[in-house]
C-alpha cells in the first residue's frame, strides 16, 4: 500500500469522527441539570435586556422586570 492511498484513508477516518462528533447532541439535552440552568440564566438575561429595552420596572420583591399591576408568577 503506498503512502497516497494510507494518507487519504486516514484523511476520510479523520473526516468522518470528526461529522460523527458533530452529531453528537451536546448540550441540548432535557434532563440535565447544567443544560436546565443554562436555559434558565439564558431566559433570565433575556427578560432583563427585554424590561430595560422597553422601560419596565424591576420589582424589588420578586427580582423580576414586570409591570406593578401584573402580580407575581410562581
């Protein structure tokens, strides 16, 4: 086997881990802890650039961005 033909099978191994590792479903999964707070702190950071881009208050009870007359969620 000549050293062409060993460079591109390693080159096509080396190309196909690498999609394989793509696919892999890395940091979407439900049922994890870390992906549930990630999604958490991500909503968070939403609702606040959200309350200061469009002026509502931050209520000092809750620690959210929301209007006095909409109550608190849960």
């Amino acid at each position: 086997m000549g050293p062409e033909t060993m460079i591109s099978v390693l080159a096509a191994t080396l190309l196909a881990t690498g999609w394989a590792l793509w696919l892999l479903p890395v940091g979407h999964c439900a049922e994890c802890a870390h992906c549930r707070a990630e999604k958490v702190a991500r909503q968070r950071a939403d609702e606040v650039r959200t309350g200061r881009y469009y002026g509502i208050p931050l209520c000092p009870a809750c620690g959210r961005h929301h209007q006095p007359e909409d109550g608190h969620r849960t």
